[in-house]
C-alpha cells in the first residue's frame, strides 16, 4: 500500500492508477469500514481510502479532540484488506489557511435528524468530501448505510453537481449482540456496551411492526423513545423516513426507513434499519 501525504502525491499516483474506487474514512477502522474497502474491489482497479479527522464536521464540544487516532493499526489492516492507496493529509495540508468556501446542503436534508442535533455537521461532511473527491477524482466511492442521512446527503451532492462519480453504498455491519458497528463504541463503558444493543433491538421491533402493516408512526416513535428513556438513554430522535429524501411518510408510502439517535452516558450513538 502506497501512503501518500500530500495533494500532490496522491494525484500523482492516480493518474496512472485506473479506474479509481475511494472509501474516504476518518481512521480508527473497524470491520465496517474493511468491508466497504473489501466490497469496492469489486468496482475498479484501484482502492483508495483516505484518513483524516475532519475539524469542520464536529461543534465545539463534540469529540474532534477525542476522536480514536490509530493510524499503525489502521495501515495494517488496510494492507490485509487490499488497499492500493491511503491518502492521509495532515489538518495543514487540506486545510492550508480556514476554509472559507463550503459546500451548504439544503435545509431539508441538512436541518432534519443528525442536522438538527449537529447543526452545520452536513455543511463540514459535504465539503472535506467534496475537497477528497476533486483532490483523488475517483469513479466511484463507498460509504456506510449505517450513516443514512451521510449517504443520502453525498449522493444528492454528487447528483446535484454532475459529479461522475457512482456513489456505493455498504451494508452495515453490526457486533454478533447486533450493535452497529462506530468508532464511537471504543467511548462505551463495559455497562453500557451491554447496554447499548437495544437501540437496535428498539428499531427492530419498531420496523418489523411497520412490515406488518403498523401505520401510527407517531405512536410507535413514541413508544420506542420511552423505552429508551426507561432504560437510562437520552433519545435524540427515532423516526420513520421515507428512504429517498427522508422527508416524513403518510400511512400509505412504502420505502421506509427508521432512524434513530440516543445519548447513553457521554455517547451518542445513530442506528437504522430499512422497513
Ligand atoms: O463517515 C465518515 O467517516 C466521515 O463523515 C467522512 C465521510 C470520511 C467525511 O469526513
């Protein structure tokens, strides 16, 4: 695996490199992230992801300073995964002097769910990954599903643009107890890592009562964030969304995702699942 720092490098190297497929990630890799490096093999001939803890997409207060640095076991298990390519700037390189030209998402995708807890977080993923798409110009990148509104927000981008790039996405990929996998996880105590698997378990239950025809979405959303409430979480959302724009369902549409984000202690955890 060839690792480059800087602009110039990597460009380099991609002119000669084929058809590219990125996995842009934030380091820190766990078998989510290996499975999207796996699964864009399949898509060209040279897999490139990249590392950086991007500044712009965290509010003051969030985790930036925190965020898991583990750049030697990561280039390990990218070389066992088959990565050709790590692109992993320092914070100097992609951002030279503050960035002053963003890419702004529109409110309907951006203010909604995460936007709504983590205002300007669409705003800061947008733009680094706008900047990582310009810098590498690959023809196809993956990202996790397990970060819907993330992947709903970059292909719209990408659409919206006439980028010509094929935006993939991975399934997510979850711990045997049914835990998504995240970075985050690593924050857990042992007590809420025992814990934390039922906000799957609530947003299971909730989707296959959708499947089997439950309509009052309100209700069942309510309910979920009880049960979270009465088991120590601080719910920030669960929602029922329609999977193209995640803009609220009537009783009638199909196409459904469930959403949900909750505080257990000092980490906010997202979870979905497709109805
Ligand atoms: O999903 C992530 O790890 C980040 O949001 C991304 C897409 C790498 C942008 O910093």
């Amino acid at each position: 695996m060839q690792i480059h720092e800087t602009i110039a490098g990597v460009r380099a190297a991609m002119r000669t490199a084929g058809r590219v497929v990125f996995v842009p990630t934030m380091g820190n890799l766990h078998d989510g992230h290996i499975a999207l490096m796996r699964q864009a093999r399949a898509h060209g001939n040279a897999v490139v992801a990249s590392i950086f803890v991007n500044r712009l997409q965290f509010r003051p207060g969030e985790d930036f300073d925190k965020y898991p640095r583990t750049f030697e076991a990561d280039c390990q298990r990218m070389v066992e995964a088959g990565v050709d390519h790590l692109f992993a700037p320092a914070e100097v390189e992609l951002y030279p002097q503050a960035q002053s030209y963003y890419i702004e998402p529109p409110a309907e995708h951006a203010s909604i769910l995460e936007g709504e807890f983590r205002p300007g977080h669409f705003r800061g993923v947008a733009t680094v990954v706008m900047k990582l798409f310009s810098i590498v110009q690959p023809q196809a990148a993956l990202f996790g599903k397990k970060d819907y509104q993330q992947f709903m927000v970059l292909s719209a981008m990408v659409r919206e643009f006439g980028m010509s790039i094929e935006v993939i996405p991975g399934e997510t990929v979850r711990a045997p107890d049914g835990l998504a996998l995240s970075s985050r996880n690593g924050y857990l105590t042992e007590a809420e890592r025992a814990e934390a698997p039922r906000l799957y378990r609530v947003i299971s239950e909730l989707a296959a009562e959708a499947r089997s025809g439950a309509r009052n979405f309100a209700d069942l959303e309510a309910r979920a964030m009880n049960i979270l409430r009465i088991n120590g979480w601080l719910p920030d959302y669960v929602a029922f969304r329609k999977k193209l724009d995640l803009q609220s369902p009537s009783a009638h549409d199909s196409g459904l995702v469930v959403l949900a984000a909750a505080r257990l202690g000092s980490t906010r955890l997202i979870d979905n699942l497709e109805v």
